[in-house]
C-alpha cells in the first residue's frame, strides 16, 4: 500500500494538437479508491496509463510512495493492472495466469502457491484454476483478471473499465464485489470508468475529467450536490440535472417571462440555472409556473415527466401516485438551484440572503 | 459455418464441378498412374511393360545412391526449415517493434516482402554466380575458391542458403502478421508482470506465436522437400554428376533423363506416402491445438 501523486501531469501524443492530458494534480491517500470518470476520450486512461508506466509522461511527476516513478520500469513501480479485455495469456491456465507475475519475481514456489490459492477462494476460482481462459465465462475471466492482480499484493491497483464488457447484471454484482475487496484489502486503487453511476458507487472521491483537464474532484455525494461545471452537473447523477437559460435582473430569476425563483444577490444577466429531477416541488402553494409535459418515462418506483417551461427542455421525477395531465405546475426548491456562470459554465455560488417564499 | 440450402440436387455439383475436374486430371490421375507404373518395369525405348512387383520398390530401397540422397533430403530438410523460420522470426519480431500503430508502413514492407519469393531465389543464384556473384568474391578474398556445380559442399552450401533465402520472406509476412494479431493490452499486462523482454518473449510471445509457428513449420518441411526444386535445378546447371540433390530431383532426373519409369514412379509413391504421413500430423496436431480467443 502507498499514496499515490500525480503532479502537473501532461501528456502530448504529438506537439501540435491538444494535449490527452493537461496538467493534472491529484493526490491519493494510502488505501483510498480514486475513480477516473469522464465521456469517451477525456484522457482516462492515458492519465491511468502514465501511472502505470505503460505511457510517457510527457511532463510532470508521478510518485508512488515517495519514489518518483517517471523512469521506473512498469513491472517495478508495484502497481497491477486490470484491463478492459481482461488481458489473460491464452495459452496459461488460471493458476499460471495468476502465478505468472510472482514466478517472474523469484517468489518461492510455496508463497506463489498459498497466494493463488488465497485469491482463488477469495474470488470463487478454486474449481477453475486449472482452465485455459477460453473455457471460462466472461465474469470468470473478470474474477482472474482480478486474482492476478491480488496475488501481487502491490502497492496500487489499476482498473481500465474493467466491467464494460460484462452484460447489466454482472456489472452490478461485480461493482459491489471489488468495492467489498478493496475494502477488505485496503489497497490504494485507481479505476477509470465512463459510466457515472458505477463511479458513485465506487469511489471515496471522484475524479471528473474533460478534454484532458480536471473539472472537479470529490467525494461522490458533494460532486452530486455542488457540480462545478454544467459538464458535472449535466455528466454526473441520471437523469442528468435539468440545465435551463435563465436571466436574472437582480430580483428575480426568469425563464422568459416567467419568475422562476429569487433572483436576490445575483447580478443582473444571463445565468444558467440547474436543477435536478428530484429537486422540483410538484403544485406549491404559491409561486409555482405552468410545465407542459412532453413524455412520462415509468420506472415503477417512480416516473420521470420530460416537458418544457417556455420551450426549453427539463426533467423531473415524480411518485408514481401523482395523476397525470398535460401541464403540471410546479416550483423549484431554492435550496436546492445550481447556477452557473452562462458563459464559462462555471458555478456560481450566489449570497442567499432570503429564501424564497 | 453458414449452410445454404440449394433448390436442386445438381447445382451444387455444377458449381463443384471446374474444381473436382481439375483435382482429378491434375493429381489423382498422374498419382493413380505413378502408382500402377511403380510396379510395372518399363520398356524405355516403347513397346509395353511388364508386372514386376514390388522389384522397383527393393531396387530403390537398397541402392546407396538413393539412401545418400535420402540422407541430404534429410539434413536439407532441417536445415532450410530450421534457418528459414529462425531468420524470419528474428526479423518479424525487430520489425514487429517498429511497426506497432504504425499501420501504413506495415502494409508497404508486406507488400515488398509479398512480391520478393521469385526475385528472390533469383538473387539468390546470381550471389553463387561464378563470375559475378558476390560471395563468390569474399570466398575468393579468403582465398577460397568455391566451385558451385563442381565441388560437393559448395554446391550443397549453395543449395541451402538459396533455398533458405527464398522462403525467408513468406515466414516472415506469416510471423509478422502472427505477431501483430497478438492483443496489444496482453502484452501490456506482461510488460508488467515481467521485467525482462528475452523472458517475456520466451513465456508469452512466443507460445502465443505457436498455431502460426506450426503452420509454418509444415509448410517449410514441404517447401524443403518439393518446392526447392528449382533451385536446385538451377544450382546444379544441368550437370548431376555426383552434385548433391533431393528426392523430388531425383524422381525427375531417373524418370525423364534416366529413363526408368517404374524406380522413378516408386520413388515418388514413396513421397505421396510421406506426405500422407505429414498430412496425417498435421491433422492430428490442429486437432489438439490451443484455440486462442
Ligand atoms: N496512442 C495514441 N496516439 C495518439 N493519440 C492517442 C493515443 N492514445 C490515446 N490518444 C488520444 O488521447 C485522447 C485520450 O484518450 P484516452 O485516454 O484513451 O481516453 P479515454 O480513456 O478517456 O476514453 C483521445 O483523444 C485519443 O484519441
Ligand atoms: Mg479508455
């Protein structure tokens, strides 16, 4: 176990175009599970890569522990790895797979042993280990892809989207089986992942990346609740966070003409106003503006009602008890209002000094 | 594989048809008459045939002429299949290196590599030539004077290394593209299970390279024992004398320049059969090879 430093770290494929990554700071505690999340080509896993040694760094440092890594062969900066595709030899059964790097080492034929058959049963394998992974299911391969890096016993664990070839099911169940693993070994991880709900449900602080840059990082719950960036807001939480242009003119927040909440505290101008599905109030008591609803999605639990205030989209979810019409009237909690910036797409953290009746 | 249900029962044999045609006039008519010819002693100057049994098959195997050019078969053979694989392995994986991602220059070296084999070959006999090749030249600044066609070894030198060279390049496109089709995140995952590259090449690459190594292996052992004849042919210049040859050589040269058609029929049911034997192996072999997926 070590805490992992990323310092100023950029990556350049070629000197002209973007960088992958650009300038990224992040430090990770001994034993905390850090989650890499962000769309398709945010530069996840070259970031993810570059710790691993598997990529240059094209400037800043990497530390594990307290050794600078940059120029440290991969198999020696401690670190195992678990690929997207699972990356098992063919042509080794499971036992060897998962022995291959510890007889690389010069470990003794007993500790391999006991190591692999410790991760074995840790991850239900035992009756397995003496298959070639092409006779083993998808999530079994998963699980040994799993086992190779546990029996490392190395000071991080690396994860490329290791669930996106898994159907629905699997992914979940998996999910909660390396969250309970990390737990139980207690070894610093970094996981890359697109898919936002699996990186809420993993991390002890989320790392939100686009286009290379760092948005935001936190735990997962202050990610959700104080987003950024209308990136975060509109990329992390499902459905994503309903994202309207409003104007404020030092009184009152508008959507066109009408008064959505108190604009008090916020100088006069376009603002973007978020709010998230949940954070609706459905037939206030005053104050509340006209919806037309567009579509109902039924998720048993619940429903979400997709429709418009003046013309631009929003989202919110209601209890599957409420009756239906064509236009509901509704309120925004405004606690519970995100503003950003209309041009940057950056938070604004306005003074409330009175809340909306 | 995907079946398609024919409307009639004829048409399928119609499409089958050039093909059975051309295996029946082309192989097992010539084979069925080698065959027949292997126990029959031919009159070379016409006028029938007599059944003499398996006399050819005796005569053949108890001349020691035929157990010499069995021997060199044997050590041609292993040495062409052996160089021919280890050169182009060595090349594959130094170019594999360099060509990984890099996509258009791959396809332009297999193109080259693609279309090398005949020039090869004829390279390969000019480099012997005796006036101008090359290495004729070194040999003479060491002061040997090699005499391709005349001396025995160097003839025999010359026969290897130019069969070896032309064959060279086919392994290589086969090792090349074996190579490449090996998943780019396995090796990543042995680059950090195991520090050493010799050592990573020898557990991972190279048993991952096996089905493509295989199927080279047999394609090299029949490339040396049949299609080599034409170097062989031009190496030798049309004088055999007491020049080394293989058995494919021989069949022709005691057929159509010895005139003995039945010792030359025997000799190459002698061959069919090991190819047979080959064949059979090779089946036996991809039954129980590891199927990567
Ligand atoms: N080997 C490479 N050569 C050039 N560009 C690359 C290479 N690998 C990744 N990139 C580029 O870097 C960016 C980030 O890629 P990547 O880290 O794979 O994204 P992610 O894992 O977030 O989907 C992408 O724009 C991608 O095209
Ligand atoms: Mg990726």
């Amino acid at each position: 176990m070590a805490s992992v430093t990323i310092d100023h770290v950029t990556k350049e494929y070629s000197t002209s175009g973007r960088p992958a990554v650009s300038d990224v700071s992040l430090a990770i505690a001994e034993g905390e599970f850090i989650v890499l999340v962000g769309p398709s080509g945010c530069g996840k896993s070259t970031l993810l890569r570059m710790v691993a040694g598997l990529e240059k760094i094209t400037d800043g440092e990497v530390r594990i522990g307290d050794r600078r890594v940059n120029e440290v062969d991969p198999a020696d900066r401690d670190i195992a790895m678990v690929f997207q595709n699972y990356a098992l030899y063919p042509h080794m059964t499971v036992r060897k797979n998962m022995g291959y790097g510890l007889k690389n080492r010069r470990l003794p034929k007993a500790e391999i042993e006991k190591r692999v058959a410790e991760a074995a049963s840790i991850l239900q394998l035992d009756e397995y280990l003496d298959r070639r992974p092409r006779e083993l299911s998808g999530g079994q391969r998963q699980r040994v892809a799993m086992g190779r890096a546990i029996v490392r016993e190395p000071a991080c664990f690396l994860f490329d989207e290791p669930l996106s070839n898994l159907d629905a099911k699997l992914r979940v169940e998996m999910r909660g089986e390396i969250k309970q693993l990390q737990r139980r070994l207690g070894t610093t991880s970094i996981y890359v992942t697109h898919d936002q709900l699996e990186a809420m449900t993993l991390a002890d602080r989320l790392v939100v990346l686009n286009k290379g840059e760092v948005e935001q990082i936190g735990a997962p719950l202050d990610v959700y609740r104080s987003p950024a960036s209308t990136f975060v807001a509109s990329f992390i939480g499902s459905p994503a966070m309903s994202l309207l242009n409003a104007a404020s003119d030092g009184s009152a927040l508008r959507i066109g003409d009408v008064v959505v909440a108190s604009g008090a505290g916020l100088a006069a101008g376009p603002v973007t106003l978020g709010v998230r599905a949940e954070d609706f109030i459905l037939a206030p008591t005053s104050g509340g503006f006209a919806m037309q609803v567009s579509y109902v999605e039924e998720l048993g639990a619940g429903r979400l009602v997709h429709g418009a205030v003046q013309g631009q989209m929003l989202t919110l979810s209601i209890s599957a008890d409420h009756p239906m019409t064509d236009e509901l009237i509704i309120a925004i909690d405004p606690a519970r209002l995100h503003l950003f910036d209309a041009s940057s797409g950056k938070r604004i953290t306005p003074r409330r000094e009175t809340a909306e009746a | 594989m995907k079946r398609v249900i024919f409307g009639s029962s004829w048409l399928p044999y119609a499409f089958l048809a050039p093909q059975i045609l051309i295996v029946i006039i082309f192989f097992y008519l010539p084979a069925a008459e080698a065959v027949r010819a292997s126990f029959y002693l031919e009159n070379p100057f016409g006028g029938g045939s007599t059944f003499v049994g398996i006399d050819n098959y005796k005569d053949v195997l108890t001349d020691d002429n035929y157990v010499r050019v069995a021997k060199f078969t044997f050590w041609f053979s292993l040495l062409v299949t052996f160089f021919s694989l280890a050169i182009a392995l060595l090349l594959a994986v130094k170019a594999d290196t360099v060509l990984r991602g890099a996509k258009s220059y791959r396809i332009l070296l297999m193109w080259v590599y693609a279309i090398a084999p005949p020039v090869a070959g004829l390279i390969g006999v000019l480099m012997f030539d005796q006036h101008v090749g090359p290495i004729t030249d070194v040999a003479a600044l060491f002061g040997y004077k090699m005499q391709i066609g005349v001396n025995y070894n160097d003839t025999a030198a010359a026969m290897i290394i130019i069969s070896i060279w032309k064959q060279v390049p086919v392994n290589f496109i086969f090792f090349l593209s074996g190579l490449q089709s090996i998943p780019k995140a396995v090796r990543e995952a042995a680059q950090i299970d195991c520090r050493s590259s010799w050592r990573r090449f020898w557990t991972v690459t190279f048993p991952m390279l096996a089905p493509t190594g295989f199927f080279l292996l047999i394609i090299n052992i029949t490339y040396a024992l049949f299609d080599t004849f034409a170097v062989i042919d031009v190496v030798m210049k049309n004088e055999p004398g007491s020049n080394p040859m293989t058995l494919v050589y021989k069949v022709y040269l005691d057929g159509f320049r010895g005139s003995d058609l039945g010792g030359s029929s025997a000799q190459s049911v002698i061959l069919m059969a090991l190819v047979l034997l080959l064949t059979i192996f090779q089946f036996r072999m991809i039954e129980r090879r590891v199927h990567y997926t």
